[in-house]
C-alpha cells in the first residue's frame, strides 16, 4: 500500500510539472540573412536565361543558375502584363484585383480620370526642380513584403527601393520604406520625394556630384564583341529596330557623348543605366550599412534599362543581345561586391522580371509566322461612331487602355443611359475583328466559354474601380501598334512570350537545384516570408515555393 501511495504522489507531481508555463525561449536572435537584395529586370523573357548563356560569365547568370534555385515555369497570372503591376505583384504576393495596381497608368472608372500609378500631388521632390518627384506608393491598396519585413522586426530593419523608373523602385519598397531612388533626367541625379524624407542625405548628394551619366554617357555605346559574334541577333541594320533621335540608322555603336547636352534620358536606353544603378545599389548598401545590424534589411533593385532598349530595338537586336551580356557584368560585379560586404552566405538574392516580350510583328510575318498590329485608335473612332447611331451619345467609350473597354461612366450614369445594353453592343461590333480572339464581359468573366488560363489572368487583372468594363484578348503575336512600320517590341497579353518570367534565388536559405512545376508570380512574396518567418503581405494569394527553401 505504501508503495502505491508514493507511485501516485510521484506521478502527480510529474503532472503538475508537465502543466507549468513553459521555460521561456534563450536568448539569441531568430536565424535570419543579413541583407536580402530583391533584383527585377524590367523586361526580361525566361528565356534569356538560356538564349545568351554560352556568352555569359561565370559570376553572374551563370552564378545564378549554377549556385542557386531556378523555378524554370513562372508565369504572371493576371492582365495585363505590364510594368507597375509587375512589381507591385512580385513584392504584394497579389494581383490587381487586390492591390489596385491595374496598370502603369489606369482610370478611374468612376470619374474617366487617368491616373498615373504612382502620382501624388501632396508630394514634391527632393534632389531636383523638377516635378519627377510627385511620386508615393499611395495607390497600392496592399502592403509589401518589404512592409511585412518592417512589421515583423518592429521597423528596424531598413528598406530601400531603387531604379531608373520611379515604379520600379517606390512600388517594391512598399508604404514604411526609409527610402525609394529613382532616376531625374533634367539633371541626371537620383532623385526622391517629401513622401520619405525633406532633404536627401549627404552621401547620396556626394554619390550626385560625382556625375557619373555624364561619364557613362561620353564614353558612348559599342559593341562588346566583334558584331560577327551576335550569332543570336538579326544583322544590326534592319528595318525591325527604332532609331535614335538624330542618328542615321539603328546600329551600334551609338554616339551617346553627343546626345545628352541638357537631358539625361537618353541613359536609360542604354546598358550604362543598368550599371548606373548597380553603382546606386553598392552605394545605398555602403552607406546606409544595410546588412550590418541585427535585424535583416532588403534592398529592392530594379533594372530599368533593358524594357526600353527593348521597345526600341526589340528581342532579335544585337542592341539587346550586347546590354544583356553587360548586365551580365553588372551583376557579377554586385554579387562579388555582396560577397565582400555582406559575407558570401549571408544574404539571399531572388532575380525576376516584371514582364517578357513579343517579337517584332514584321519581323515574324517576314519569316512566315503569323503576327499582326492591332489598330486600336482606328477602332475606338469606329466604335464610338456606331454606339452613337444606337445610344445618340458621343464618346461613350473612352479608351482601349491596357487592352480594355473603358466606358464614359459619369455620361452613361447622367443620362441613364442602358449599360448592359452598351455592353452587349460592344461586345457585337468587337468580337471577330481582325486581330481580336474573344472579347469578355469582365462582370461576367468567371462563366466565359474561354481558356481557364486567360479566364483567371482576367479575373485576377480586374478591378471594378480601375478596369475597363470588357477585355480584349488579342490574336497571338498581335499587340497595339499605330503602323505597319512600326518597330521594336512591346507587350502587355497573356501569351507566354509576356507572361513566362524568370524566377532564381540564391543565397541564405536556399537550396540549390530546379523546378519545372508551374509556379506564379504570386508566389515570390510567399516564398519570402516563409524564408524569413514573418507574415506574408496582406493581399497575398501565393503560395510558398516549398522546393526552394533549405
């Protein structure tokens, strides 16, 4: 009996300790990187990956793929695909629907107002007199992973955007960001706004003096190589490629040191933006000691240059070919650049883009693959021409924008005019057009007889206060263009020559190796905060891309 009374004592006090609090945790910080530096290249294709390689050098796409994680089959799952929602989308973990970010400029459908997507006009800006810097992040409904970051370390953790395009660096660093660059052509210096601070800081006035475009630029744009060697481009003189302003044809070299008197803008067409804007990178990082505290910081990088040599020369120019390969250079001089002042292994990289590209039109119809423009001035005239026989009211369409219908809300709604039935008449004169595949009701999008792929870009591309009531999908290899003559390149629809992105990490936390499972956008946020082990943004729809993380 006494043995049974000491079991039970025994195992009650067993009970009691199992129930106390639990110890409290030791001390010592969450395993976190230093630093993680965030890259979008403004249109880049997947394949560009694959398409230069044999030309790259080993320290930087080549470093990438060799040392990191590349989910080979990410796509963009909205419309359209275009620049702000790309960056809003890679750092919300969301789509338009959601963030608000429905275009690079938008209307508002409730007052026909276009807005610029990051307009502000309580903002002014600082750096330079001119008007470049009425810019904010206000326009993003959602927050950021870079916002979560901020939340998570109880804003210590620092968090700067940087680009050539204001959209490239505000949207990314989010609504708490310490601070969003951007590029002032007037003066050629990097420029901010009253939104994150009244004066810039004496480094970045320092980094200004230095006048580096005006260097860049009067070194003019040669070929790296023999031209012989651009065995992935069209010869240079071509009737695909735009032109300069001033210049006889559109072929290398370009005598940019002739091209800049009081305007720097012409930079931005050259590979020389992207290593300006390595530059600002290394120099934010230095400066602003991000990685050198306790908690992580991120440093948000968009290279702007690569979209607009693309529109103007397009995917088969040797232009694009030789500003790929320099890019090339700029980021393997980041990564060793990392490497010394972070400590190789220390920070996490993830590279992507915001959006892809189509070939020329021309081009493909030249080598027997059908492509087409779509007129789509000619078509609104048209359009708005017919609805006034039916409705007897001028401009009830106000735009074809970003590939959809924008109505005269505040006409329609003033004059009681019928709406479904504008719509259902719309939807008559546009469907079967040259050029146009289908036509949809974006209120009725869910339950259109349309591909599931390019039924969920509309729904997840609609918002019903900044969208167009109808999308237009075009023919593939077809995008708006004013002529037949028209050169370069754009983008903007649903085919995988826009929406098939790259996606690489590398670093901290990441394993090494490949995926072929589709994965979207969406997911890079959720990957993030998985690796960091804080909450994703709050719009986030994604999902972890479990096969990365170590």
């Amino acid at each position: 009996m006494k043995s049974f009374f000491l079991f039970a004592a025994l195992l009650y006090c067993l009970t009691c300790l199992s129930q106390k609090s639990p110890a409290a945790p030791k001390s010592g910080s969450l395993a976190r990187p230093k630093l993680v530096v965030g890259i979008v290249i403004d249109q880049m294709r997947w394949d560009y990956l694959y398409r230069y390689y044999d030309r790259y050098q080993q320290g930087g796409f080549r470093r990438l793929l060799n040392e990191g994680f590349s989910c080979e089959n990410t796509y963009i799952n909205y419309l359209p695909a275009v620049t702000a929602i790309g960056h809003s989308t890679i750092y919300t973990g969301s789509v338009p629907a959601i963030h608000g970010i429905t275009g690079n400029d938008f209307i508002v459908e409730a007052t026909g107002k276009t807005m610029y997507c990051t307009e502000d006009s309580t903002a002014n800006t600082v750096g330079s007199s001119s008007t470049a810097g009425k810019m904010s992040p206000k326009n993003l409904l959602s927050n950021t992973i870079t916002d979560e970051l901020r939340l998570a370390t109880n804003f210590r953790s620092k968090v700067i955007g940087v680009a050539l395009k204001d959209r490239g660096s505000i949207l990314p660093a989010g609504h708490s960001a310490n601070a969003a660059y951007w590029f002032d052509d007037p003066s050629g210096n990097w420029i901010t706004s009253t939104y994150y601070m009244n004066a810039l800081p004496a480094w970045l006035n320092a980094f200004n003096a230095q006048k580096l475009p005006a260097k860049y630029l009067k070194q003019d744009w040669a070929p790296l190589y023999d031209t012989s060697t651009y065995v992935q481009s069209s010869p240079d003189d071509n009737p695909y490629e735009g032109k300069f302003t001033g210049t006889k044809s559109a072929t290398l070299p370009v005598q940019t040191s002739t091209m800049f008197a009081n305007n720097y803008s012409i930079i931005r067409t050259t590979p020389s933006g992207n290593t300006l804007t390595t530059d600002m990178a290394k120099a934010i990082i230095v400066n602003e000691k991000l990685g050198k505290s306790s908690t992580t910081d991120f440093l948000a990088v968009s290279y702007s240059s690569p979209d607009y040599i693309g529109h103007r020369f397009g995917i088969n120019a040797l232009e694009t070919e030789d500003s790929y390969l320099r890019l090339d250079r700029d980021l393997a001089s980041l990564f060793t650049f990392l490497d010394a002042q972070t400590g190789k292994g220390n920070y996490t990289v993830f590279l992507t883009a915001d959006h892809g590209a189509a070939h020329n039109p021309n081009f493909l119809i030249d080598h027997k693959i059908p492509a087409g423009y779509w007129r789509s001035s000619d078509l609104l005239r048209e359009v708005n021409a017919s609805l006034e026989q039916t409705f007897k009211f001028k401009n009830l369409v106000l735009s074809f924008s970003n590939y959809q219908v924008h109505l005269n809300n505040s006409l329609i709604a003033r004059e009681k005019l019928p709406e479904d039935e504008i719509r259902k008449e719309l939807l008559r004169l546009l469907m079967g057009r040259p050029g146009i595949s289908f036509v949809v009701d974006n209120d009725k999008a869910g339950g259109a007889g349309i591909p599931e792929q390019i039924r969920m870009k509309i729904q997840n591309g609609y918002n019903s206060k900044r969208s167009g009531a109808i999308t237009i999908i075009l023919d593939p290899a077809y995008y708006s263009g004013p002529t037949a003559s028209a050169t370069g390149t754009s983008h903007g629809s649903w085919n995988a020559y826009d929406t098939h992105i790259p996606l690489v990490w590398m670093g901290w936390g990441v394993k090494h190796g490949t995926t072929n499972r589709r994965v979207y956008m969406t997911d890079i946020a959720a990957t993030l905060a998985a690796i960091l082990h804080i909450q994703e943004p709050n719009g986030s729809i994604g999902e972890p891309v479990y096969e990365v993380i170590k």
